[in-house]
C-alpha cells in the first residue's frame, strides 16, 4: 500500500453546476453555496417549480481517497437508491452484496433467506429501502462496503441539508475526481492495465509497451478505470 500512497495524486473535479475545477476540499464548501444559488429561481419557470431540501454528500475511496465524489439527494431518496448509483458509476462488477454502516447499524441489501446471515446476531440489520430522512443528518459519517470477498471500502460524508432546486433524479452527481492518471511501474507514462493480483501491493501499473515486462499471467490484467475498485474482481468500469 505505501507505493500506492507516493502515487497519489490531489485530484481536482468540476462542479456539474457552474463548471468551475476545486480539489476535493474545497468542492466541499464550493458546492454549499453553488447549490444555495442554484436553489434562487432566476426565471418564472424555475419559480413555478418548488424547492426542496437535499442532502449534499461525499463519497470517497476510504484507502483511496483520491477517488471522490459529491451527490445530492432528495431527503426522501433512500439508502438503496445511493448504492445503486455507486454500483453504476464506481462498482458493480458480478452483483457482490453491499451495506452500509451508520452509527453502528447495518442497512444491508435484503436477501431473500435472512437466515443466511455472516454477521454476529447482535448486530441490528435493517435492509436499505430507509429514506435518507429517516437516516441521515448532517456531520454524519457513513461506511460502505461494496463485496464482501475483494471488498472496495468506501465512507461516506453528510455535508449539510439546505434548500436546493428540484432534482431530475433522487440522487445525482455534482463532482467527480478527474482521471487520477497512476505511472506505469516500469516507464512512468499513464497506467492502462492493473494487475488484479498484484493491486493489493500497490504494484501492478503497467502500460500496453511495459505489460509483458511484468511477470503474472494475461488474465490477471484488468483495463486502469477512475474507480476505487480499479483493478478488483472483474472491475472494468
Ligand atoms: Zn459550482
Ligand atoms: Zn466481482
Ligand atoms: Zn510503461
Ligand atoms: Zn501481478
């Protein structure tokens, strides 16, 4: 992991509303205030629409925190509505469970025999059909996992609550991380191919010229994507 550490970048992002670049800190702040006037009706149309409150999240790698993002949501979205975006945009692989973790209750993807359960019997389950309302509050830290197995660990901020324009979906992306571009190990250039063995060493970035100068077999390469499961399971974006 620590030759991964020297290769991360600070990655900046574009606000999706005024398209302005901010790393990831000051995305966080930037996005209170763009959302804010965002939430101004400047024509009549917009007025005839009503506003209503979002939470303002962000999501990032927990070992990778150069893979970040910043939605927003409807209070009344749910739990399960946030993991379906993250497995669209940064996960899903071969359809691993999923849960989340909020103040040491897990909101787990149901199943249908809930008597096949791995976790302690102490432990409270509910499944993820939990309003955001109901759930969340701003200041509050979330942890997800996505795959039990090969397990992409990501947490989960509430920024704040406030007032905003009506949303076209439940949960949608304001930022996103540029393309980190990790070095080849060999020659430096961008990364296309990660060896999904050796990911977990923090080694394994090759590009197309250096690929055969690295030592594991074809069918452990996976394609480099700008996702903190870049180079898990059968991660190709
Ligand atoms: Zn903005
Ligand atoms: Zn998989
Ligand atoms: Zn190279
Ligand atoms: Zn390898």
């Amino acid at each position: 992991m620590s030759e991964q550490k020297e290769k991360r970048a600070q990655t900046s992002g574009k606000c999706q509303l005024c398209n302005e670049t901010f790393s990831k800190q000051a995305m966080s702040r930037h996005l209170k205030s763009c959302i804010e006037k965002s939430a101004s009706p400047k024509s009549a149309t917009d007025r005839k629409a009503k506003a209503a409150d979002t939470f303002l999240l962000s999501v990032e790698g927990r070992y990778l925190p150069h893979y970040w993002m910043h939605l927003e949501a409807r209070t009344e979205a749910t739990l399960r509505d946030i993991d379906e975006l993250l497995r669209h945009v940064w996960l899903e692989c071969c359809g691993h469970l999923s849960a989340f973790t909020i103040n040491a209750k897990r909101y787990d993807v149901v199943r249908e025999d809930d008597s096949w359960g791995f976790m302690g019997e102490e432990e409270e389950v509910e499944g993820m059909d939990v309003s955001l309302d109901d759930t969340l509050a701003p200041g509050q830290k979330i942890d997800y996992e996505y795959d039990f197995g090969t397990t992409t660990d990501l947490t989960l901020k509430v920024i704040s609550r406030q007032a905003s324009r009506p949303l076209k979906k439940p949960v949608e992306i304001l930022a996103r991380n540029e393309d980190p571009q990790i070095p080849c190990d060999y020659c430096g250039a961008p990364a296309k191919k990660i060896c999904s063995y050796c990911v977990f060493e923090g080694g394994g970035w090759v590009c197309n010229k250096c690929k055969r100068k690295h030592k594991c077999e074809e069918e452990a390469f996976l394609a480099v994507v700008n996702s903190p499961r870049t180079g898990m399971c059968a991660y190709e974006g």
